[in-house]
C-alpha cells in the first residue's frame, strides 16, 4: 500500500502539457513492434538519438468501439503523474 507521501509525489492536480501539434510521425525512426493491443501497436521509436516507446493508436476503431473517453482518460491520467514504475507520457500528437 502506498503511504501519503508516496502518492502526493506521484500524482499532481495540475496536469502535464504533453500535446505537441507540430510533431508528425516521419520524425521518428520506428525500429520494430514491442507490443499490440485492440486499438493499436507500440513501437520503439528513435528521436534525435533517444529511444521511445510510441504508441500508434487506430482512431477509426477507437470510433467504432465507442471508447473515444477511455482513452481520453489514459492520456490525462499518465499527463497527470509521475512515478519511477509507471511509464511516462512524453508527448502527444
């Protein structure tokens, strides 16, 4: 169980600015798939010499499957902490 002090350093009222119009997906060098899931791929990615796991996301099939708010949800959820064994949200695009 998580004592206070550990949660109020992991979870932040305020959240995280991580939307970045300009990026496009040419800037990355995807090197190969890491993971599938339902909506989508996660790639291991390099940008100007640094690794990243992407996640490739299918909206038409978020669309249909009427789960526009889950993943909404993902992406304010991992904006909104930081935690040394939760993965960090960088950017999104």
């Amino acid at each position: 169980m998580l004592d206070e002090t550990t949660y109020n350093l992991s979870v932040s009222n305020e959240r995280r600015n991580v939307e970045n119009a300009e990026r496009v997906i040419t800037d990355y060098k995807l090197i190969r798939i890491i993971g599938t899931g339902t909506f989508g791929k996660v790639y291991l990615a390099i940008l100007n010499g640094k690794s990243y796991a992407l996640k490739m996301l299918h909206k038409k099939k978020i669309i249909e499957l009427k789960q526009i708010d889950h993943i909404k949800n993902e992406k304010n959820i991992l904006a909104s902490i930081s935690h040394p064994f939760i993965v960090n949200l960088i950017e999104a695009f």
